[in-house]
C-alpha cells in the first residue's frame, strides 16, 4: 500500500522547498521517495522530478491557446488532469510502492472550492494510497493578526474542502526571532487557543478595526473557527533535522505509515534518531526553542549532531551521508544532498 503527501499552500509557502528538503530527508533515513510536480507552471524544480504534469499540459500552453490568465490556466489544467486521469495512474503505477509527495499549485481556488483537485485525489484513494494533505503557512502570519485570521479561515476551509488526513504547518518558524515581537508565545498560535485575546490586537493593527460593525464580524470570524476545533499547527525549520524528525512523526501517525523492511536495515544516525522517541519536540518547547534562546539551542543541536556521528562511526566504522557544508545561500545546510534514487544502499540482515 503506497503513501502520500499532498503538499498544499499558498504562493511562497515553501512547497518545492519542502518537497525538495523531505525528499533529501527521506533519502537519509532510507525510505523511497519520489516527488511528483502537478504544478503547471513549475519549469525549474530543485527536486529530481519522477513524473511533472508539464508533460501532459503547461500553463504557457494554456494561456496561449485559450486566452487565459495564470489562474484561469491552473484551473484548466487541473480540469484537463481529471479527465486524463490515466495519464497520471499509469505514472504513478511505474514508482510501485515509492513514498510520494505531490508538489501542489499554489492557487488557494484548487483546494478551497475547484473540485478537480479533491476529485483526483479520491481517485487516487482507489488505487489504493493512504494520503495526507500538508497545509503549508508561512509564519510570517503571525506578525500581523489579520493576516494570522484570515490564514486560520483559509485553513479551515481547506480541511472541510479536501476531507482528507490533515497536517496544518508553519514553515520558516526559524524566522520568527526576526520579527517584531509577538503578543503571545507561539504555542498560543499553533494551538489556535481562545481568539477573543487576539481581538484587542487586531483593533489595534488598524483603526476601522474598532468600530461596533468590525467588532462583532471579528467576533463571529474567531468563534467560528473555536467551534469547529479543527485547525493547529505543527512548526517547521525545513533545514532543522529535529524539525524534520517531529515533522515526519506526525505525519506518519496521521497516515498509518508502518517502517518498511528498507528502513532500519541500516542503522545509521539518520534512522536511529528517527526511531528514538526521546527526540521529540514538546509543544511548550517551541517558544524556547525558536524565540527565546534560538542561538543557544542551534549550537547544542550542532553539537549534538557532531557526538551522534562521531559515535557511530567508532561503533560501526560507518559514516552518514555526506552532509551539505554550511552556507549562506543553502536552505538545506546540514541536509544530506539530493540523489535520484534512494541515496541509501540497503543491506537487509539474515534472520
């Protein structure tokens, strides 16, 4: 039984980029991935692409022959994949029981009400996958609380529209130091706790915020997101390797992912970290982690990692995979480097 990732969000979310940083993550713990492009206007992907939608129809084509724009083009072409559905099972046939993560458009129509997207997916249910959808924020959404509302709408929205297993996340959490201070410490966002604190807040961001009209309409935005109590957030640093690890936990509870026999045939650093539950992030260390004393925990995590690996190379005379050197242009520093196939060479043990 093959499983998925179908990576949602909007435009500058990080979905290549996550796509791209999942992909070298799995490769490191040793767990076939293949990532599939079903963006239409994606002609430069970071990742090694398995199948690309752009083989089957490109937005430029779109717009040129239709008269299109590049919305109106994303949805046609999503139109168009539904109705050569075979053209995507019979790709998806040829990677077997590879890991697949589904790189998404970034245009919020096709998961919020376009009925193509969710249409292909149910499909894809019939062929027998185990799919989970990964709502992907960046945030910067938090800095504002308009901005972090109306994300709490889309998101919500996005959940009853795709009624699928559900991850909502907020990428580049590492940035949020950055920022302005915020009101609340971060849990108070990723656990969307009671928003009538928040409501002084968004009468303060802008003044027509404080009238009696504006008042009781964000009043009845916060209780409708309190009463369906559905949408919280997991925190992500696509570079952080722990990030990563409470990630990819989660997501394999939400989709009933059991270890294939490839992972833990090898015992490396990568894997044993993955199974060592003792790694996994509470929910109130987050704020510590990311805001309070974020350069004194990178330098322990680096430490850290440094021990983990020297350990094992004197206990099994193996090394990890070679890890991308520190930079200033790379998002995936300590990543190890993307390959087309797996990057592990699996040795399965007599039994």
């Amino acid at each position: 039984m093959p499983f998925a990732q179908l990576v949602l969000g909007s435009p500058g979310s990080g979905k290549s980029t996550y796509c791209d940083g999942m992909h070298q993550f799995m490769s490191a713990i040793g767990r076939e991935c293949s990532v599939v492009n079903l963006d239409p206007a994606n002609d430069k992907t970071t990742y090694p692409c398995a199948l690309d939608i752009r083989d089957l129809i490109t937005l430029e084509e779109i717009m040129s022959d239709d008269n299109l724009g590049p919305n109106g083009g994303v949805l046609y072409a999503f139109e168009e994949l539904e109705n050569n559905i075979e053209w995507l099972e019979n790709g998806l046939k040829e990677l077997g029981e590879s890991y697949v993560l589904f790189d998404c458009p970034g245009q919020v129509e096709l998961y919020t009400h376009h009925n193509s997207l969710r249409n292909i997916f149910f499909k894809l249910q019939k062929m027998g996958y185990r799919l989970v959808v990964i709502h992907l924020s960046d945030s910067f959404c938090l800095t504002q609380p308009s901005l972090y509302i109306s994300n709490l709408l889309l998101t919500l929205r996005a959940m009853l529209q795709m009624d699928l297993p559900h991850i909502n996340v907020l990428t580049k959490i590492d940035k949020v130091a950055s920022y302005d201070p915020l009101p609340f410490n971060l849990d108070y966002y990723t656990e969307v706790q009671d928003l009538s604190y928040l409501l002084p807040q968004l009468e303060e961001e802008s003044p027509a915020m404080r009238s009696g009209k504006f008042s009781r309409l964000n009043q009845a935005v916060a209780d409708l997101v309190e009463n369906f109590a559905l949408v919280r957030f997991e925190v992500l640093a696509v570079e952080n390797k722990k990030s990563m690890m409470q990630l990819l936990r989660v997501i394999d509870r939400a989709g009933g992912y059991i270890f294939g026999g490839a992972e833990g045939a090898n015992d490396t650093v990568w894997q044993i970290s993955m199974r060592n539950e003792g790694s996994m992030m509470d929910v109130p260390d987050i704020q510590e982690r990311w805001i309070d004393a974020k350069e004194d925990y990178d330098v322990a995590e680096q430490k850290d990692w440094e021990e983990h690996v020297k350990k094992q190379e004197a206990n099994t005379g193996t090394a990890t995979p070679d890890l991308i050197p520190d930079d200033d242009d790379d998002d995936f520093d300590g990543m190890p480097p993307s390959t087309g196939d797996s990057g592990v060479k699996v040795v399965r043990k007599k039994p």
